[in-house]
C-alpha cells in the first residue's frame, strides 16, 4: 500500500528526476548495458515482455527493453496465449502514471500481479487495453545510494504464476545494476576534478549534453559574462545573447558533425563590461569513451579584445579537454555546476 503524501510523493519524484540527470539517465535512449538485463529477464522468467524503466517527475523511459521479435533464434518462448499486439514499434517512453512501474516505485517494493483481471485496482489499467498484458512482474531499481530509479519488469499476455523463485530470481538480477551505478558515480567524481581546472580559467567554459544543450556545467567566468543560468536548463533558451550571434548553431554543427567548429570574431556586450567585446567561440563536441556517440558540446569563449587569447590556445585547450574526457571512460555528465 502506498503509504506517503501526496507531497511526499512529488518531493521524491524531483529528487529522482535530480539523479537520473545527474547519472545521465534522464532520456529515453536505448543502452547496451540495460537492453542486456531486459532480455536476461525476459530469458529467465519466460516473459514475452521485458524493460528496465527509469522513472522521473514526468515521465517513464525504458532504457532496457525486450520485446518480442519473429526470429528462430530468439530463445524466449512467445507461443503460450500468442502475441495480440505489434509491438515491433514500441515505444521507449510513456506518460508518468502509465502501467503498474509507477506503483513499483510508489510503494517501493516488489510487485507481482498474477493475473491483472483479479485486481480491480488494476484490470482498468491502460497497459491492459493497449498491449493486452495480463500478468505483471515488477522490482524495484535501486542505485548505490538507495534511492528507487524505476524497475526492472517483466509481464505476459496471460495469467502467470510469479512464484517465489522467479521473484527472487528477478531481485538478483536488479541488483546486478548496482555496479553501473557506482561506475558512474566513480567517473562524475572524476570529472568533479577536471572541472576544478575550469573553474579557474580567465575565460568562459560551459558544457551542455543532447540536441537541446542542456546546460550541464558553467565556470564561474561564463556566468560572469553571459549570465548565471539555472542547471540542467536548455541553454540555447537562458542564454538568447550568445543564440542571437550564432554560438548555438555552432554547437548545433559541432554535435551533427563530430568535429570542431568556431564561430570567430563575434561582437557582443558582457555583463562584466560596459563595452562590447569581442569573442572567438570555439565549440567541440565530447563524448565520454572514445567509443560512444558525441552527447555534448564543449564551448570555450576566448576574449580576443580584452585578454589577447589566441586561436591555437583556445583548440590546444580543447583538445586536452577532449582528451582527458575520453580518457575517464563511459559514463554520465557531472551534475556539479560552480558559480551558480
């Protein structure tokens, strides 16, 4: 039963949504690490239907998915009851209140539903009508702190018996999790570190992640002079003086190409100078192993009117910055952001 207030229960969503950001977690992208668990689970339990569901204030998004596929090869056996929906296009999220994960997280505990149809609490539940689910198994996801994340389901298309075994089963494979996520706090340390070599640079730094920038870091120096803005916001928003000369949509071709872009010689006024300077921004795209994707934008704003900073030292500076991102291995952005 669910036993916290309603406040209660939006306060622990926003610390949730707080740490799925700061792990990187907080999108609905497909992971290698987490697809793997889903299909484990799905391989185990004999399940059609399987997901590693991070939850945040707003919305679910499955990481980890096992769906049910047409090849000979996959081992998990669908037959029983049939498959009465396409699910080859499922989507990877779905509003906050869908499905019974939300009520996993709720009541943080584990929850079996042998039959859905037994439950008049949950019979109505859309997922029923949607995809036909009829049983449902689901554990809580918990990081290395304790806080719940999500789940780790299962569920089938008929009536099923979760019995002890199974649910034990599943509760050991959850917690197999609990090595990702001390990885990534490992790494968010180490790049605590290399951020304090930011915070003392005479010119502005900021670092934002995905397609929509959002702000990840800020030295202090940044804040200085284009404004302090509020983390994990979508800079190109918070920040309209550095989007009106063009800054953004450097970055834009920075992260579509995956290489360095520079948007030389741009005038504009400061908030820590009562004239206009003029800047040479330079925007390169990093990603946090040399094997993953381009995820974000390092922008270094070097003051060519004030301070004499030229070109070659601003790239070299990136491309140390690039490197030593590289270097610390896969993982998630920091969530520390000096100078706010």
């Amino acid at each position: 039963m669910e036993s916290l207030s309603s406040e209660q229960h939006r306060l622990a969503g926003e610390q949730r949504t707080r740490r799925l950001r700061i792990l990187g977690l907080d999108a609905a992208e497909a992971e290698a690490t987490f697809d793997r668990v889903a299909r484990l689970a799905a391989s185990f339990t004999q399940s059609p239907l399987a997901m590693v569901n991070f939850i945040n204030d707003e919305r679910q998004m499955f990481r980890g998915m096992y769906v049910p596929t047409s090849s000979p090869e996959d081992p998990v056996d669908t037959d029983g009851g049939g498959i009465p929906f396409d699910l080859s296009n499922l989507a990877r999220e779905a509003p906050g209140d869908y499905g019974f994960c939300p009520h996993v997280v709720a009541q943080q505990s584990q929850l079996a539903l042998d039959d859905v149809f037994d439950y008049p609490r949950f019979k109505g539940n859309p997922l029923v009508n949607d995809l036909g689910v009829r049983s449902y198994l689901g554990t809580p996801l918990r990081d290395n702190t304790g806080m719940v994340l999500g789940t780790v389901c299962v569920a089938d298309f008929q009536p099923r018996n979760w019995d002890a075994k199974i649910r034990q089963g599943m509760q050991e494979l959850t917690e197999t999790l609990l090595s990702e996520f001390k990885l990534r706090d490992s790494l968010l340390a180490q790049q605590q570190e290399l951020f304090a070599v930011f915070d003392g640079a005479p010119f502005p730094i900021m670092l934002t992640e995905g397609p929509d920038h959002l702000l990840r870091y800020a030295n202090g120096k940044q804040g200085q002079a284009f404004g302090m803005v509020p983390q994990f916001s979508p800079a190109r928003h918070v920040l309209p003086g550095l989007d009106r000369i063009g800054v953004f949509n450097a970055m834009d071709d920075a992260l579509r190409m995956g290489r360095t872009t520079t948007l030389p010689q741009v005038s504009l006024r400061t908030y820590d100078s009562p004239a206009p300077q003029d800047f040479s921004f330079l925007c390169t795209p990093v990603r946090t192993s040399p094997s993953a994707p381009f995820k974000g934008v390092l922008t270094v704003a070097m003051n060519t009117t004030g301070q004499g900073y030229g070109g070659a030292e601003s790239q070299a500076f990136a491309a140390n910055v690039q490197q030593r991102f590289e270097q610390l291995g896969g993982g998630a952005l920091s969530d520390r952001m000096p100078g706010r």
